[in-house]
C-alpha cells in the first residue's frame, strides 16, 4: 500500500506542502484570471477559508527570489503547465497584519514594529536587487511610513516593480472595534497611524512610474478598508465576482477526490466516499459568494474538511465526536464580538432571533460600509455576510436571500443568541445539571426534565417586563437558544416544515451516541391565562405535534436510522410554565 500524503490541516506555506508530501488543492488555474482582471485586487472571505496559502502561492508564483525553485513548487500544478509571463518578475513585499497586537495600549507600537521587520526582511531577501545600503537605512529607520516610502524610492532606482501583497489586513482592527470603538476610529480617520499607512501604499501606485505594480490585499470585512480608504478607491474589489467564488475553500468535486484519494490509498475506511459526504454536507458546505452562482458550485469551508478527514483517520477511521473544530469556534467567538448586541433585545439581538428561527434574511447585500453604519440594523446582514454567518441563498419561497449556510454557523447563531439574554438576564443556570440532563434527554430518551429545567429558567431569571415587551418571541429565542445548541448530539432545526406544517423545534440523532429526535411545539398565552385557555392551547399544541410526527420523509428516515421520536408540548402564560407534556411517543 502506498504511503499517503499528509494532510496539511493548519498549514499555510505552499512550499512546504508540496515539497514534505502534504495533499494540496490545486487553486493555481486562478493565477492568469487575476493578472488579467485586476492590478491593485481586493478579496475578501471568512476567516478559515485558505486566504493565507493563496498568498502564499502568488508569492512563490510572483517573488523574484523564488525563480530557481519554480519546478520543485509549480511543476504538477496547473500553472506550471500554464505559466505566465510575469512569473517570478517582482520584489514582493509580504505583510501580515495578524500578529499585530490590538490592544489599544499597544497597537500603534506594534504595528510600527511589525511592520518595520517586514520591511527588514524585504531589504534583507532583495539585498542583491536593491541599491548599496538598503539594507542598512531599513535598519535605521524608526518609523513604518517613512521607512516604507524610503524604500519604494530605492526600488524605484531599479528595473523592477514591487508586488505588495496584505494577508488579514483588517485582523487587529475588527479585534479592537470590538472591545473599543473610539480606539478603532483614532487609528482608521483623521491621521490615524493605520489611515496614514494606507495613504502611502496609495501614493505609490498611482502616476506613471508607480513603483508598485501589483497589490493583493485580503481579510474578512470592507468595513476598515471604507474607513482607512473613504471607500474602494484603493483598489478592485473582486470578492463578490461569479469568476473568484471558488478561489478559496473546496468545491464539492475537490472534497470527493480528496476523500476518494485518501480512500484509495489507504485502504481502512469503515464509510464509502459518498457516506462521508453525506455527513459533511449539512455542517461544513453551501456557501456561496456570489448570488450569480446559486444554481452553480458551493463551496465547503477548507479548515473544516480538513480538520474532520484529520480527525477521521487519527480515530480509526470512525466518524469525529465533535463535528466543529475549536480552532474555528474560537474565530467565531471573536468575530461574535463585533456585533452590537443592545441591552433589552434592540434591533440587533431582534434580527439575530429572526434569523435563528427562519434561517435567511431578506436584507441586501451592502458591498461597502463604515464603522458608523454599524448601528443600522440594515448594515447588520451584510457584516454576518463578509463573516460567514450568511451567504447568497433562497429562501423557503425561491427568492434569493443572505442564508445561514450550515450546521456550524448555526451553531453560532445559538451562541449569539445566548449572547443575548446574557445581557438581559440575571442568568444564573447550573450548566452541571443542564448537562447532565442533556445526557439523559440524549441517551436514555428523558427529554422532560430537560425541559422543565430549561422552561423554568424563563420565570427564575426573568422580569414581568420582559413578557409585557418581548412576549412569545423572548419565551421562543429562549428556549431555541438553550435546546439548540446541543450539538454534541443533535442536528437541531428551528420551524421546519413538516407535514405542511412548523414544529417550533426539532432535534434530530447525527451521532451513534443516540437514537432519539424530538418534535418540540411551543405555545404562549398572555400572563393571567385560565385553565380553560391554557388547555385549549395544549390541546391545539398535540394536535399539532400529531400531524407534524406524521411527515413522511421524517418517518421514512427514522425507519432507516432506527430513531424513537418524542413529542412534547410546552405552555407558557406569561413568564410562568403552565404545561411540559410528553406527548405519546412512538418507535418509527
């Protein structure tokens, strides 16, 4: 049996990949399609996406330096099959801006001393294409702009061009807008040292003798670009071109032969190719950046497929225990943090509930929005957008819309939501017992004392006004918040249609570790409701639960799977429980 190349989970220099046996997904073929649309290119994507190994393949395609090594890197890719003329013809200038520390205390420091060693470097790699002393006089300088504009000057005494290329340019900015917004505007307007930076990159690529021919920058948002630029007039934003949707992470095709590779070679997997992908699907793929290709490919999210074919293997060929990989849970915790979340449930915690319950948001994708934007509820689609909460989709009518992509975002939706009544609640839950009867709930099929538990938080944590403003929408975001996000077992889907019907809530087995969905159907009645109101709304909630239990598709899969389906109604008048019922289970 062949040995079989190693996956390249976390890995971003493209050299090293191909030279140490690693799989690499040729993304090459986009090289020739980038000189010819764009000099001065703007891409942005998600973070976990592979933006840092596409920089890294354009420097190794375009750095002057890089020229002898050519066919060790290129020669089984496409490009080196297809090479253009501007192949290894540029002094490239490589920034990260990621490392650059946001604290506000700090920042300035650090971008000045990171910056300045990028500079170092490129002095230090180009010393024999560069003017005598460059070298030296990049080590003397004290300060990022001025050393930069003394060296496109020293380069423009040469015969060749600069390719600058930005990789997270927005890292540190997104971090401290997050935690600080009067420190985010200091360092993005006026004379903000991060502004004054991106007036010098200008500067040196405009006028006939630009010293900088080419520019890459990528990150997530168009939000600090619009702040530190006055819009895009920096460079061609090619982010939401048809062309560019699959430059980065996997096609579905490129998943299959991956998977199919590793599958051959190997020669131990316990699922087929296809089995693998049915259950990649639904957590890791459906995103689409551009709405021209919704009836064409969309795209897995890399760091994910390789996290869980990383995973597959170093398990014995068993299916992972935890579908999100913790590295891009951490991302989404930081990118959580941007979003205003308004005491007593603004605007802001509003949308992020209505798009939890329905999925999609019917908002317009904004291209282009400033810091002071962000407190418009409109803006706040299109920032989950460029952060991968939401991606180009339709709706349960057919009409195109931003969509929650898969089961990972989702997951992040409940933490938002959390978020959320954090804010509002004296929230005070024994996370042990509420787990605990997760387990329980999830193994043993005992999802009443879960649910009372959960229902009853509503009235121990809660005011009278809470219920007086938010009613059933602040009783429903609750619940959906502590219920779905138990993704440790289940695929949780918040008003799916069953039998032409909307349960509020289901759960549905993903892992071995159980064999039991739940239909959840919520009911809420104003505070001070009788008997006789609360029993008419129970009975209505059985009814219902009966018909959406009788959904075929629903029955045909839990046949197949060998799942107990559990149906459980709960009442609420006012912020009080009046009723948890199981309503009579049945093995499908």
């Amino acid at each position: 049996m062949a040995k079989a190349k190693k996956i390249p989970y976390g890995m971003t220099n493209l050299e090293s990949i191909i030279r140490e046996g690693y799989y690499y997904v040729d993304k090459t073929h986009f090289i020739p399609k980038l000189e010819e649309d764009g000099r001065y290119v703007i891409f942005l994507r998600p973070r976990r996406y592979g933006k840092s190994i596409t920089i890294a393949m354009l420097e190794y395609y375009y750095g002057l330096q890089y020229a002898d090594r050519f066919e060790g890197i290129f020669s089984e890719l496409y490009i080196g099959q297809h090479p253009t003329e501007l192949r290894n013809s540029y002094l490239v200038l490589s920034l990260n801006f990621s490392a650059v520390d946001p604290d506000k205390d700090k920042v300035e420091e650090s971008f000045n001393a990171n910056l300045l060693l990028s500079l170092r470097s490129f002095a230090r790699k180009y010393k024999a294409y560069l003017p005598e002393g460059a070298e030296a006089l990049m080590q003397s300088q004290t300060h990022c702009c001025v050393a930069f504009n003394s060296l496109c000057d020293m380069v423009s005494d040469t015969p060749y061009k600069m390719y600058v290329m930005i990789d997270e340019y927005d890292n540190f900015a997104n971090t401290l807008m997050s935690y600080d917004e009067g420190a985010y505007m200091n360092l993005t307007h006026g004379d903000g040292f991060f502004r004054l930076f991106f007036n010098s990159l200008k500067a040196v690529t405009t006028g006939a003798g630009a010293v900088v021919d080419r520019m890459y920058i990528s990150g997530v948002s168009p939000l600090t670009l619009s702040d530190v630029t006055s819009g895009f007039n920096i460079g061609e934003n090619l982010s939401l071109l048809a062309d560019y949707n699959s430059m980065v992470g996997f096609t579905e095709q490129e998943v299959k032969e991956m998977l199919q590779y590793y599958y051959d070679t190997m020669g131990q997997f316990r699922h087929t190719v296809d089995e693998l992908l049915e259950v990649m699907r639904p957590w890791y793929d459906n995103n689409c950046f551009s709405e021209l290709c919704l009836d064409d490919e969309h795209m897995f999210n890399s760091d994910m497929v390789l996290y869980f074919i990383n995973q597959y293997m170093r398990s014995r060929f068993t299916l992972p225990s935890e579908m999100i990989d913790t590295n891009v849970s951490s991302d989404y915790g930081k990118m959580r943090k941007m979003v205003r979340i308004e005491q007593n449930f603004g605007h802001n915690a509003q949308i992020l509930q209505q798009i939890t319950m329905q999925g999609y948001s019917s908002s317009p994708l904004k291209r282009e929005f400033s810091i002071s934007e962000l407190h418009e509820p409109r803006i706040l689609p299109s920032l989950m957008y460029y952060m991968g909460m939401l991606t180009h989709g339709l709706s349960p009518n057919g009409h195109p819309s931003l969509v929650v992509p898969n089961l990972v975002v989702r997951e992040q939706y409940y933490k938002y939501l959390d978020d959320c009544y954090d804010r509002n609640m004296q929230w005070e839950m024994e996370l042990w017992e509420y787990d605990q009867l997760g387990v329980r709930m999830a193994r043993d099929g005992e999802g009443e004392p879960l649910l009372r538990f959960v229902a009853e938080q509503i009235r121990e944590n809660s005011s009278t006004r809470d219920f007086d403003v938010k009613a059933e929408s602040f009783v429903k975001g609750f619940m959906l918040a502590k219920l779905g996000g138990m993704v440790s077992y289940f695929i949780s889907a918040t008003e799916p249609d069953m039998n032409h019907g909307y349960a509020d809530l289901y759960l549905e087995p993903w892992t071995e570790r159980t064999s039991h969905a739940y239909i959840i159907k919520l009911k809420y009645l104003h505070a001070g409701a009788t008997d006789a109101e609360v029993e008419a709304k129970r009975l209505e909630a059985i009814d219902q639960a009966h018909k959406y239990a009788q959904d075929k598709q629903l029955n045909q899969r839990a046949a197949a799977k060998g799942w107990t389906l559990h149906k459980f109604v709960i009442v609420f008048s006012g912020w009080q429980v009046r009723v948890v019922e199981k309503v009579s289970p049945a093995a499908l």
